[in-house]
C-alpha cells in the first residue's frame, strides 16, 4: 500500500501508482469522502464523464421533437397529472408596478 506524507501547507503528493491506477493527471478534481478513521480518495468525474457514463438514459436528438419552447413546456404538462401540481402551485402578486401601473 503506497504512503505519502502531508506538507507543513496540508499539501499531499499522491504517489504514481495510484495517480496511474485511478487515471489521475494534471488538473483533475478528487473527491474525499470520511468515513470514522480512514477517507475515500475518488476521481471526481468531469461533466463529459458522466454524459458519456449515463448517455443510454439521455434523451437522443431524435426524442426531442420539439417545434419550439412553447411546445416542449406543454407537452410536459400534458404529461403530468393533476395530482403533480397540487403541491408545487405558486400564485404570484405583482409587488411593483409595470409601467407605472399595477398589475
């Protein structure tokens, strides 16, 4: 098991075994996670990454058929059931006046 030692600056060298093991180079993000005594040292994936991980549950140009926003808004109403908006339905009140007069 490869060691390493901490810096005066909190700074750690991560030893190339593991750099090669995980693929890690110049400028990649680690993720740390603790866990009681130890921590869990991960590459954090890149948004390309995980694209490319999750690509088979994206939606394809093909599904988005859209003419333009107005169409893609209501089509996910149209998709959503009575139940769905119960909850999250926002009345909203004009506080300022438009064009000088209330709304």
């Amino acid at each position: 098991m490869p060691n390493a030692k901490i810096t005066s600056k909190g700074q750690v060298t991560i030893p190339a075994e593991v750099r090669r093991a995980l693929g890690l180079k110049k400028g990649d993000m680690l993720a740390f996670e603790v866990r009681a005594e130890y921590a869990v040292v991960r590459k954090r994936p890149t948004l390309v990454e995980v694209l490319e991980r999750f690509k088979h549950v994206l939606p394809t140009e093909e599904d988005l058929t859209y003419a333009d926003d107005d169409e893609a808004v209501a089509a996910y109403f149209d998709d959503l059931d009575e139940d769905d908006l119960s909850d999250t339905m926002i009345v909203l009140e004009a506080k300022v006046p438009y064009r000088g007069q209330p709304r």
